[in-house]
C-alpha cells in the first residue's frame, strides 16, 4: 500500500513546509501528505538555525507520517530519511552520498541536505511526525552565506550534475515509502535503521567532536544505539551516548 507521497501540494512562496504541514498535522490530516516549496520564507533548521530556501535552487519538502512505534524509538525512527536522501541523491548524481550524525546528508565532504524531524507524542504513543528535507541542488558555491561555503554544497556544485528536482522528490519518496512499510512490518525494524544508516556513515570509527553551548566530547565515533544515540568511545575508554540534540559534529 502506497503511504508516502499519496497527495502531493506544491505552493509556491511558504513560510516553512514543516509549519504549514505542522497546522495539518493537528487538524487530523491523514499521514503521507507531502508539501513541497519553491520558495520558504522562514525555513527552519535544527536548533535556532535558518535553512537557506532560495527560490529555483532547492528541493524543500515535509513529510507528515503517524508512525505506531513506541515514543522511545522517535530518535531511530527520526534517523530512517537520511538513509532515502541519501541513496536517492547518490542514484541521482552518480555520486557517492554519505549519512552524518544526526540527520545530514553529505556530498563530497560537504553538507548537501539536512533534515528537520518533529515530533508529537505523549508518553506512550506518536501522535504524528513531521519529516521535512532540504536539498540543495542548483546553488553555485557563491550563493552560501560565507560561513559556509567551505562546509555546504548543492548537487550541481558538487558533481556538475543538473538533476530534476522533481525526479529527485520522487525517488526520496519511494524509497522512504519502501523503508517506511519495513518499519511497519518488521518488529527488529530499529537494528535495521542503523545497520543500514551506519554504512553510509561518513565519520564511522573516525575521530569526532561533539559540541553544542554548554557541552564538548571528544572521541571515536564507534556506532549508533538501536534508539539513534551516537556512542563516541573517549580518550579514557568510556563509551558515552550523545542523544539526538541541537549538537554539531566534525571530524577532528
Ligand atoms: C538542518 O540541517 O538543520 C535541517 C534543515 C531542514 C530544512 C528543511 S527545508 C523543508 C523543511 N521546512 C523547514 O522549515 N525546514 C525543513
């Protein structure tokens, strides 16, 4: 049964496809709607971020989905459409695509894609999430603000590739809607998730930083829990777990 992608609206100019999505969402919108942008005008990254959504440029989409997992399993489950950008993108550029931790797809070491997962749950049960991706496609380097120009690229600056935007949407979709029906019918779908985002990790068993304002860890980034938490084995050979947060990761 097709889930993901079933009703497709495409605006124009919107503040943010995962808000406008969001209001749906809590007006009883059945899962698998997908909006899709032009253009956002308040497009939103993890933490306090922006996400750069110029108009021609990129794909910006979100996904709404009424996942029946259990709510301790929303950080794994949030992991899964990184691993659809991820193949979709390298399919598409002919291209080489990696995971980075939590929820980046990368491109010949730079940022092509990042995701925004949120969540509504009680303490039980998922009440809805909401997966939304950009993608940058078209951007030249000189379109970065310069903050960034050595750590993101589009698919047409990296590889030289000019993919179809639309193609790409479709591709993500059918693969996530193909991840998405394992989740739903296979009870060890969380080994699953991170087997499979793990070998398309682009820092696995290498040497890491993780840091947000208050926090800094240092170490070998040895795998993901079967709940998404990142395990850096430390200097001292503690294995700490890093929970899916407002954290940057690099290579050190
Ligand atoms: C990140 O890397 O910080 C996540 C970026 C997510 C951006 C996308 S664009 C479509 C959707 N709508 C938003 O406002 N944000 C996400």
């Amino acid at each position: 049964m097709k889930i993901i992608g079933r009703k497709i609206i495409h605006f124009d100019s919107i503040s943010s496809t995962n808000d406008v999505l969001k209001e749906k969402a809590l007006a009883g919108e059945h899962e698998g709607l997908v909006i899709t942008a032009e253009e956002q005008t308040k497009g939103r990254g993890r933490g306090a971020n922006c996400w750069l959504s110029m108009r021609g440029k990129g794909l910006y989409f979100s996904v709404l989905l009424r996942p029946q997992i259990n709510a301790r399993d929303v950080g794994i489950f949030s992991l899964f459409p990184s691993i659809a950008l991820a193949d979709a993108i390298a399919h598409q550029s002919e291209t080489k695509a990696t995971t980075k931790w939590p929820n980046d797809v990368f491109l010949t070491g730079k940022k092509v894609a990042g995701i925004l997962g949120e969540s509504s749950a009680t303490s039980q049960k998922i009440n809805f999430v909401i997966v939304g991706a950009g993608i940058n496609i078209l951007h030249e380097q000189k379109d970065f603000p310069p903050d960034f120009s050595d750590s993101a690229c589009s698919i047409k600056s990296a590889t030289g590739k000019t993919v179809d935007k639309f193609e790409l949407l479709h591709e993500i979709l059918f693969r996530m809607e193909s991840i998405y029906s394992q989740i739903n019918n296979f009870a060890d779908w969380q080994h699953l998730i991170t087997d499979e985002w793990m070998k398309r990790c682009l820092h696995l068993e290498r040497k890491v930083i993780i840091k947000n304002n208050t926090f800094s860890k240092e170490g070998i980034f040895e795998r993901i829990s079967t709940t998404g938490e990142a395990l850096i084995r430390t200097e001292n050979g503690v294995l700490e777990k890093i929970t899916v947060g407002n954290f940057s990761l690099r290579e050190t």
